[in-house]
C-alpha cells in the first residue's frame, strides 16, 4: 500500500510540472513575441531617425550650395552694403520664388552684422527686427555656416541654414534661408511608413504677437501642449497617447495595429520644445505572430497530453524500480562496511570528524597508529584530537582551508600538503582530501578525510626548491600564459613577495619585456601567439628580452627553454646586461663620427632603406640635405685643426639642438653633412631649412665668430637609385655655394 501511494505522489508531481511548464511556454512564448515586435518597431524609429539626419544633411547642402551662389552676386552684393532694400527685393524675390516653387524653401533672410533684419525677401513688408535666433547666434560667433532643425514662432520647427557673407576677407552681413520641417517629415513618414505627431509646449508661445495667438487657436490642445504637426487623423487617441508619457505603448486604430513611443522634441539649442510620437504600423507582423501563436498552443496543449500519458507509464515503471532500490540498499550497507575495511589495512587513514570547537572523532580507521603512533582509542575517548597532532606553524592554514571548504557549495576540497607532529615528535607532511557531509538545510555537520603520508616526496621537492632558489639566474615555470613556480631571484628582482601577489598585478613575465627593436617583446607577435612558442623557435642569438627591474633599472637576459611536462617549460633567464652595454657601446662608436660624435657614412649606408621604408609607412616625404661651412678651409688655414674641430663639434650641436627628433644628422667628409628628414609636404622643407642656416649664421663660434653655411636639398623618388638623391642634393648645394653661399636651393627635378 505503502509503495502504490509514492507511485501515486510521483505522478500527480509529474502531471502539476508538465501543467506548470505548458503555461510557463506559452506566457513566455507570448512574452518573446510581443518583445519581438517591440524590438523591430524600435528598429523602424531608429531607421527613421537615421534617414530624418540623412535627409537633413542633404537638405543643408543644396541650401548651402543656393547661399554660396546668392553671396557671389556682385549686384546683390552691393545693394546690401548699401542697405538698398527696395533694389535689393528686386534682384532677389525671383530667386525666391524659384527656390520656393522647385525647393520648398519658405524663409529667405538678409542680416546686418548686428543682427537687424535688412530684409525679408519671402515676407518683404516686415523688417528692422533685430534677430537672435541660436543658429545666427552661433554663425556670428563661430564665423562659420550654422544650421539646425530650431523652432520659431511663425512656422514652428524648421530647417534654417545661416552662413556669413563675406565679401573680400570681410564679413558684411548674413544670408539666411530655411525650410518647414514638415515637409520633410510627410515624405519620410510615407516612405518609412512610420506615422508622426508633434506637440509643443504652450509656453513656449508666450511672448508670441496676436497673429501667432489667433492661429493656435485653431490647433488641437493636449493638456499643456499644442499639436502642431499630425500624419495621424484620429486625434481623439493621440491625446491619450501623449498622456501616456512611454515608450511601447500599444494601439489599435482602423483595424491596424501601432506600437508608439514618445521622445522629447528638442531644437539645436538643446531646449525641451515638446514631445514627439512615432507610430509604426506592425498589422502584418503582428498577425503572423498571432497565428503562430496559436500553433503553439495548440502543439504545446497536445504535447502535455502526451507527456502525461507517457508519465503515467514512468510512475508505474518507477514502482518497480523503488521496490528493487529498497532490497539494494541493504546490500549496498554490507559492502558499505566490507570497503571501510580497506582503511584498516591500507596506507590512507580514515577519519570521520564532526563540525564542531574540538573536531571530534566519530570514526578512525586502525592504522592511524602507523601514520601517528596513536591508537584509534586515543582518538575516540577524546584522549588527543586530530587537531593537536597538526604543526603549529600549519594550523591556521589549515582552520582556514576547512573554513572555505564549508563555505563553499562544492562536496570536495583538497588541503595544501601541510606537517603533522607525531606521538614520537616526529615530523611527517600528508595530503589531506576531505568530503563535506550537508544535513537537509545544506548546514555542514561533519567531514570525511583521507590522509595519506607523503614525507618522503615532500623532502624531495623542498631541497629541490632551496636549490633552485641558491640560483643567480631567475626561473620559472611556465606555459607562456601564466607562471606556476618561480624562484627567489625572480621575486627579489621585480619586488614581489610571492607568486599570488604577483599574480594579483600580472598573469604574464613576458608583459614586463621593454620595448625595444634591438630585443624580443610582445610588440613582436600577434595577440592570439603564444610568446614562448614563438621564442622557442628563434635563433639562441634572438632570444634576448630587456625588463626593467623593481628599482627601475634596464636588464637584458638571454633565454634558455626546456620542456619540463605537457604544455609546462623550465624558462631560465640569464643576467647579460653588460654584455650588452659593452655590445652596444662598440656599436655606437663604429656608427658615430669620432670628433662630432654624429652618426658617420657607415650609418647612413645600413639605414638608408630603412628611412625610406619608414617614411612611405607614415605616409611622409623623404627629403636629404647637403649641408657645407662656408669658407671652413680659411678657419683651419687661420686657426689651426685644432680650432677648426671645435667649430665643427658646435656645428653639430647647434644643429642638433634645433633638430626634430626624427631628424637624422650625419658627418658625410670634413665639412660636409647629411640631414634627413621626414616631412608631410613638400612646402615645409624650404622653412625647416632655412631656420638651421640662420641658427647657424647667429651662432658664435668660439674663436672665429660668426660662420655661415650652404644647403643643398632635394626628395628622395620612389624606387630612384640613392646614388642619385645625393647627386641631386650635391647639385643643389653647388648651386647654393656658386650663387654667393649661405643660403638654400631646393632641386626636385
């Protein structure tokens, strides 16, 4: 009877859940679609939108092309600046009129620089108001073309375009042309099929003239509001509409269903007008999801049938299957204890022990006395708890990792290898697995571990620690993504205490290698590369990194790889920094001039094509100068070589000081050098160079005074013969000396 009732309670749950669930798909299922519709009428007002800007720049530049081509008029130019406004109608209101016709364009204005209308051309009577509108404002301030979508009082919310009429590099007055917004809102409103309704605010007509008052009588009034533009003819619905005041509202109108959304109505100046309400016709749409609505129902409605009937068949099964569990458990408790048998044999230690202050011992499998000399009664009279056989330098490790673990949703947690102090006082490291047994209420009552004795490993791995660790050279493991092991010269190096304080900060080592051509750095391989994989396959001499360490200083290491396990490397970074400096220091004297310590021919011979490969990449002109002392033999003949040297050390100074930092400056022979630069046009090399020969000419030169220089300079051709850039540039500086000397000639040709 027993079992027929739970077969029972188990179908009745089955049957409430497929119930539930049938219900919950088709809310949801309703939810979803009507989401769907939402989301594709946002679509349309967003495409709107898009199309309102595009439509209003296109707009904005016909309008500007008809300005440029009214201010050009010389006739029109000249009645202005002579406040002729009769002649002035007569040689524009044809103008307008065309505009008007083939346009739509309903406002054409003439302004002082004061802002005093000079004339009205699509309203000649009226004049002499003085205008302060944001987009004239904003014109006059800027001196450049204004426009926006702004409101007015006579035509509400219009298109205007003001730009400054500038006359000879003066500025005489203002040219203003506009259009209704309206219009451009029936044709996108037809086009995008999106119906369209303004209101703007009533106080915003409160200093309006008795005319504008008598019209706004005629138009609708919602609350405190005026509707001034409607594509919607049912008016009775858009005012409950924009009482609404959301977004997603829901309207059916003439069998058509509408999703609208209102948004603030804003001008160019950035002020609050009113609202506006979009309205997109989602009929079509809306009865396609209805009928797949109802299909859905109807499948869902069948399938719940079906899954009750095949539930009724899985109660009955499920019968059967608890009679058979309930004979199993009997069986599984007699092997339950044949297994806790295997603890009292075996290497691992069992031990069964309550969440409580103490750690008290339920259970302890027999050979605890091999692991800790202790008999199981020392443990379960309470004699010594676990606790006290922990070291005391562990302990609170320990306490904290069975803390985590209880607090943690999973069953299972490993603790750290930590030290146990034997009843011999000995010393022995185990690892400690622990199961975390939950009542009901998921509160922990008590735990099950399993230790096992691995001193034996644990003094292997420590000495081999302490070893790595008496070495010079830092070393880690690693696989190129994130460090496992480190030694302590890594850590004295870049100032860190431990490895999880160095992975607070960082994952990587290879994020701190300097960026420098001269060495491997992560600027060197793509993002989705793994930097070890590809040093691993560099020539030994390429594997050289620079990082800076704690204290801010260079280094450079040479890199040395080993497969240590799977995916993990031994990488070993070895200290040959000045190794390096000696390297580089002999580099740069084989590159410099010994006297002027400028960069030499030889320089220049490795690194021209780099220069041009650098200058087409930034898109730049390659330009090389000749640059000559004037009369520099006179000074040695005069003075001495002695004296001519330092004339010729404080002629590389000076120019240096003056060079831009991509400047590269090279003693060519005796007096003669080199200057490449890197320019954006053609017409900055003439000013750049003539600054370095006045420099030079207002130079006092130690012992012999003032000196001058020639230059001769050309641009480096695509694809030309180097040979032949410096021919041309020594033409050039001939050129220069010939024609009277200190002074610039530029050959190009």
């Amino acid at each position: 009877m027993k079992s027929q009732n739970i077969g029972k309670s188990i179908y009745i749950l089955l049957a409430i859940g497929i119930i539930v669930l049938t219900i919950v798909g088709i809310i949801s299922n309703i939810y979803a679609q009507k989401r769907s519709l939402e989301r594709s009428a946002g679509f349309h007002i967003s495409n709107y939108h898009k199309q309102f800007d595009i439509h209003i720049e296109n707009e904005v530049q016909m309008m500007k092309s008809f300005l440029q081509f009214i201010g050009e008029k010389k006739d029109i130019q000249t009645s202005f600046i002579n406040s002729d406004k009769e002649k002035l109608f007569a040689e524009t209101k044809d103008i307008y009129k065309s505009l008007n016709a083939n346009n739509q364009i309903t406002h054409f204005y003439f302004i002082k620089n004061d802002g005093e209308v000079l004339l009205r051309v699509h309203n000649y009577p009226r004049d002499s108001d003085i205008i302060n509108r944001y987009t004239f404002l904003k014109a006059k301030k800027e001196g450049s073309i204004s426009y926006g979508v702004e409101f007015g009082l006579m035509k509400n919310y219009t298109l205007r375009v003001v730009v400054p009429w500038i006359v000879e590099n003066e500025t005489i007055g203002y040219i203003e042309i506009g259009k209704e917004i309206d219009k451009v809102l029936d044709t996108l409103s037809e086009q995008l099929n999106v119906e369209v309704a303004i209101a703007i605010q009533k106080n915003q007509y409160n200093n309006a003239p008795n005319v504008i008052q008598e019209k706004l009588s005629s138009f609708v009034q919602i609350q405190n509001y005026y509707l001034v533009y409607s594509t919607i003819k049912d008016i009775d619905d858009l005012k409950s509409l924009f009482q609404q005041q959301k977004n997603d509202i829901w309207l059916g109108l003439k069998e058509k269903t509408y999703i609208g959304y209102i948004e603030e109505l804003k001008d160019i100046s950035d002020n609050k007008l009113g609202d506006s309400l979009f309205l997109v016709d989602m009929s079509l749409e809306y009865k396609e999801l209805k009928t797949a609505l109802v299909f859905y129902i109807f499948i869902m409605i069948m399938g719940s049938f079906l899954m009750l009937g095949l539930g009724y068949l899985y109660a009955k099964r499920k019968q059967k299957i608890l009679d058979d569990a309930l004979l199993q458990i009997d069986i599984t408790m007699r092997e339950k204890t044949g297994l806790l048998s295997l603890f009292e044999h075996g290497d691992s230690v069992l031990f069964k022990w309550n969440n409580d202050e103490h750690w008290s011992i339920d259970y302890v499998s027999s050979n605890v006395s091999n692991l800790l000399g202790y008999s199981k009664d020392d443990f379960l009279s309470s004699r010594i708890t676990y606790a006290d056989t922990i070291h005391e330098e562990d302990i609170s490790k320990v306490i904290a990792e069975v803390e985590e673990g209880s607090q943690s949703t999973e069953n299972f947690f490993r603790h750290d290898p930590y030290r146990i102090i034997t009843k011999e006082d000995k010393v022995k490291w185990v690892l400690d697995y622990t199961v975390v047994i939950r009542d009901k209420a998921k509160t922990v009552t008590h735990f099950l571990g399993y230790i096992i004795d691995i001193t034996k490993h644990e003094i292997i791995l420590r000495n081999l620690e302490k070893f790595i660790d008496t070495q010079d050279n830092i070393l880690i493991l690693t696989n190129g993504e994130e460090i496992s092991f480190a030694n302590q010269k890594f850590f004295s190096f870049l100032g860190y205490e431990s490895i999880d304080k160095f992975k607070e900060v960082s994952k990587c080592i290879c994020e701190y290698f300097v960026e420098n051509d001269r060495f491997f750095h992560l600027g060197k391989i793509s993002e989705d590369e793994n930097w070890l994989e590809v040093m691993n396959t560099l020539p030994e001499k390429e594997r050289i990194v620079a990082i800076l360490n704690k204290d801010k200083v260079l280094h450079t290491f040479a890199v040395a790889i080993s497969k240590f396990e799977n995916n993990v490397f031994i990488v070993s970074f070895n200290d040959i920094s000045e190794t390096m400096l000696n390297q580089i220091e002999l580099e740069n004297k084989t590159i410099h001039d010994n006297l002027t310590k400028a960069y030499n021919r030889e320089y220049f011979e490795l690194n021209y094509k780099k220069f041009i490969a650098k200058s087409k990449e930034n898109n730049h002109l390659f330009a090389l100068a000749f640059l000559d002392i004037d009369h520099f033999k006179l000074v040695n003949d005069t003075y001495g070589h002695e004296v001519g040297d330092k004339v010729l050390i404080q002629f590389v100074n000076a120019i240096q000081r003056i060079s831009r930092e991509s400047d590269v400056f090279i003693r060519w022979g005796g007096e003669e050098f080199i200057l490449i630069l890197m320019i954006k046009s053609q017409n900055y090399l003439p000013t750049i160079l003539n600054k370095i020969r006045t420099t030079i000419e207002e130079e006092e030169f130690e012992s012999v005074g003032h000196k001058t220089c020639s230059i001769g300079a050309t641009l480096y051709k695509e694809d030309e013969d180097m040979n032949i850039t410096i021919k041309r540039a020594d033409d050039a500086l001939y050129s220069a000396k010939n024609n009277g000397r200190n002074q610039v000639v530029l050959k190009v040709d």
